[in-house]
C-alpha cells in the first residue's frame, strides 16, 4: 500500500520549501478583516461547549486561483496552470462549481468541460464558496470543522494572509450557519521548524485574533479545543524534547495554556510502530494529551485491513486511553487517490470507495465500539482525493481525475450527515448506509 504521509500530503512540504525560517509569525496590518473578533449575524445551532457526539470535518481551504485577491495563481491545483495547454495538476477529483458565484471562480485557461464551456476554479481566499461549504454542513447535519493552520506558512506575510483570510471566512460561515469550529494547528514544515514558531502563532491566535472567546469555537470541558498535528511521526523533525515543551504550553501556560489539547499523531503512537518514531520519550508525550486523534486515512484500504487495524489500534487505543480517562478521535475517510499528484498511473493510486460502503463501514465499527467523537479527513481535500464536498463526475477534457462513481455530487455530504446521527445514536447501527440516504 502507498504510505501516506499525512493531511498536507507532499505538496505542502514542497510550497514550504521556500519559505525564510523566522521565530514568529509575519506581521499584521491593522485593516485586515481577520483582526479582532467576528461581527455579524449569526446563530445557535451546533452545540459548542462539547466534543461529545461530534463529527467533524478537517478543512484544507489552501486553494488559490489567478485574481482572487492573493496575488497567486492556481496553488494546490497544479502546477503551471496559467499557461494555456500547459502545466499539471495536482489534484485528483474536479470540484462541482455549479453553486458557486461565477465572480468567484477563476477559467482554465485551455481546459474545457464536455460541453465546450470553460473549466473553472474556486478560491477558498474568496469568501463566496467557503460560506456555501458551511451552507452544505448545515443543510447536510455536519457538525463543523477543524481548520487546518500549517503553522509554517505564518512565516511568509503572503500566506500568512492568506491562512488568515481563510480563517476569517471559515470563521463567518459557522457563525451564519450555526457550525462549529477548531484549530488544528498543522506541525508539517519544512526547515527551520521551532517550538517558538508554534506558540508565537497561538499567541497570535489568541491576542489578536481572539479565537477563544469566539462564540463558535469549540470547547470541551469548559477548555478551548487545539488539534495539535504532526508530533511523534518519521518524517517530521520534531523531537520528543520539542514535543514535551509544545504540550506543557498549551495546556499549562499562566495566559495562553489551559486548551483541551487532542494530539494528532500515528495510529501506532501506542506501541512506537508503524510511522511513529521509536525514541521511548515519546510515549511520555503522547500519554500528556487531553485526548489522541490516530490519524488512520491511508492506513487501510479494504474490510480485511480495516478489521486488522480495529484489533490492532482502535480496541486497545480504547481500552488503555479508557483507565487513563483521555479522550479518542478516529479518522474516517471515504477514499484516496492521488495519481495526479504523483504522477502516477491513472488508478493506481486508489483506495476504492466503492461508492460510499467503504466510508460508512468506519462510522459502523466507531458506532460499534462506542466512539464518540470522530475527524473526517478531509472535507475538501481533493489533491489526495479524499474529499466529501461536491464533486462532479463530469470533469474536463484530456486529463485524468478521479471521481464520485457516477452517485451524485453530494452523495458523501448525505452520507457524513448520516453517519454523524449513527455515532449519536439516533439512527441504528448498520453495516451499510440506509436506503434511502437522507438529505436536506
């Protein structure tokens, strides 16, 4: 099976590649709207004072086009985009566009649909189509998000501002669709990675952003939720020394400590197996969470391999985390692929999602073993093509990508909203989605 690396996949690694290492976030200007708390309209719904009988959606929201307002061109998309005929691209499934504002998608140049029209993008750093995604949770019964912070961008004032704009629409769209919301603070970075960066951001985060007092976030046991992701993993610099000092912070700091911090690390975190490194320093670190979130997304790919890793990761995680009274979030995701990225042979790439069973099959065993709380990973992350947001399975001419199977463009919408009512219990548990699936 492919490795997976983790939610930002490689191309993450290769956009930080070239940023300068600094000890503290790129400064902000006073008028940016991300300053300072949210105003506006907004409402209730989504219990926000707990985690318990929560599905929640990790959300990328790393997408530009050409004339978005960031001044770049179609990152996380591909590669030399703007060339007509030419360049690459990076993702695996084609979003459907059809409900966005067309003044808020960007023409590829040279890239037709079937119909001859032109094959269009979204940007997540225009607040038109992240609103419409939080519309889609709200109309499909998911919960909310963990929004995605490469703490590495925060180095570079250009994405910087563009994380933070992300993070001001993201923001807007739970409050109007009455969504929760939570930082997961994303350790994958290149060079110059340092414990200073990561609590200069929060503090960020904290001082002028003001996410901990915002009406919307998450809370869990009257503590602010932090996903901290990317500790204890092979192909992160990160020691067990640097670990110990980001987990003391966060939740023991005299201002900016005192979070409910869920630590994002391998399945095999346990056992120091799998990607996990072996120093037994570790497992110190890993036993100092408020709660562990495996991050399991690649790690199977059929129902013999998803029962192995129940035995070997879920029922024992469980079991030990249970008389130590830490908390449990579990991955589920509908699929993988990511030919494009990798430039491989179209198709073999994939983990198939044969056409939703495999997806709902996770929330069935989750259900089974009494979980609570579980990530989707991710919402809209189409570069690994793992994404549960509108896709379409007419995609442009010539190129390869993956699609929904010929099910319609919110089938994965419908089925996380389901599946979000099994894990509470208000629908049975079943080996298979119900027939027929609900929707708005």
């Amino acid at each position: 099976m492919t490795r997976i690396l983790h939610p930002a996949g490689v191309a993450l690694l290769a956009l930080l590649a070239w940023l300068v290492p600094t000890e503290s976030p790129a400064q902000a200007t006073a008028d940016e709207p991300w300053l300072g708390p949210y105003h506006g309209p907004s409402r209730a719904g989504v219990d926000a004072s707990t985690l318990d009988g929560k599905v929640l959606c990790g959300y990328q929201g790393w997408f530009n086009t050409p004339g978005d307002g960031s001044g770049f061109g179609f990152v996380h998309w591909g590669n030399g985009l703007e060339r007509p005929d030419g360049g690459r691209f990076t993702v695996d499934l084609w979003p459907d566009v059809s409900e966005y504002d067309p003044a808020d998608l960007a023409e590829v140049p040279g890239l037709k649909m079937p119909d001859g029209s032109p094959a269009r993008l979204y940007s997540a750093f225009r607040k038109g189509p992240v609103l419409a995604h939080f519309r889609w949770m709200r109309e499909y019964g998911i919960d909310g998000v963990f929004l995605s912070r490469f703490v590495g961008e925060t180095r570079d004032p250009r994405r910087f501002r563009h994380v933070n704009t992300v993070l001001a629409n993201v923001r807007e769209g739970c409050h109007r669709e009455g969504r929760v919301w939570a930082m997961m603070l994303d350790l994958s970075m290149g060079r110059g990675a340092s414990t200073e960066l990561v609590k200069n951001d929060w503090k960020f985060l904290c001082d002028r952003v003001k996410v901990r007092e915002d009406a919307r976030y998450l809370h869990h046991q009257g503590k602010p939720v932090v996903l901290l992701w990317g500790l204890g993993f092979r192909d992160r610099p990160w020691t067990p020394e640097q670990g110990a000092e980001l987990v003391k912070f966060f939740r023991e700091d005299s201002k900016y400590g005192g979070v409910y911090l869920i630590g994002g690390v391998d399945p095999f975190w346990r056992t120091l197996k799998g990607e996990s490194r072996r120093d037994p320093e570790w497992t110190a670190v890993y036993q100092s969470f408020d709660a562990i979130s495996p991050w399991d997304a690649g790690r199977y790919h059929d129902n013999a391999s998803m029962d192995r890793i129940r035995k070997a990761v879920w029922e024992p995680d469980l079991a030990e985390l249970k008389r130590s009274g830490k908390g449990y979030m579990p991955t589920a995701f509908p699929g993988f692929s990511w030919d494009n990225l990798r430039r491989a042979r179209p198709g073999s790439t994939q983990i198939p999602r044969r056409k939703g069973e495999f997806y709902w099959r996770q929330f069935a065993i989750f259900r089974e073993l009494g979980i609570r709380t579980v990530f989707v990973g991710m919402f809209d992350e189409v570069d690994e093509g793992t994404a549960i947001y509108k896709v379409t399975n007419t995609t442009p001419v010539g190129r390869h990508f993956a699609n929904y199977e010929g099910l319609p463009a919110d089938w994965y919408l419908r089925l996380t909203g389901a599946a979000t009512r099994m894990i509470r219990g208000e629908l049975p548990v079943s080996p298979k989605p119900p027939e027929p699936l609900p929707g708005p």
